[in-house]
C-alpha cells in the first residue's frame, strides 16, 4: 500500500510542480510522477539533514512540492535551453 500511496502523491506532487513551474519539459504522466516521488525523497532528505523531522518521519505535501519545484530547476538547468519540436 505505500508504493500506491507513493505513487498517487508522486502524481499529485508532479503536476503541482508543473502548475507552479510552466514550461515545455517534454515530460509525459511517468516523468510527472517520478518528479514528485524524487522530489518528496529529496524533500525528506533535506528536512533530515536541516533536523526538522525526526527518523521515519516523511515530508509534507509542501515540502514535497518544493523538492520537485527545486529538481524541475536543475533538470532545466542541465537540460539548457533546447528548443522541443512542437
């Protein structure tokens, strides 16, 4: 049950990015979900790391969102700016 949860927050989390972020990434309904898992994982990192969660304890929704917002920042980053074909 928490790999579906995972992957239906992961879906939300995404598209809030995306929301939050516009922009052509090229990215389909796999890509969204896989941002917002990795970036609730970064998210949990980070809070670990900055001592805001205690062990176990997993990021917010918010905090969620930020991480995505933050890895969506650096894949465009790396990513340049490439023009998609339309």
């Amino acid at each position: 049950m928490n790999i579906l949860w995972a992957i239906i927050v992961g879906l939300i989390v995404g598209a809030l990015a995306k929301l939050i972020m516009p922009g052509r990434d090229g990215g389909n309904i796999v890509m969204t979900i896989l941002l917002g898992i990795a970036g609730a994982v970064v998210a949990t990192f980070l809070g670990h790391a900055a001592g805001w969660y205690r062990e176990g304890q997993s990021a917010g929704i918010i905090a969620s969102i930020v991480g995505a917002i933050i890895l969506l920042f650096i894949y465009r980053a790396v990513r340049g700016r490439r023009h998609l074909p339309a």
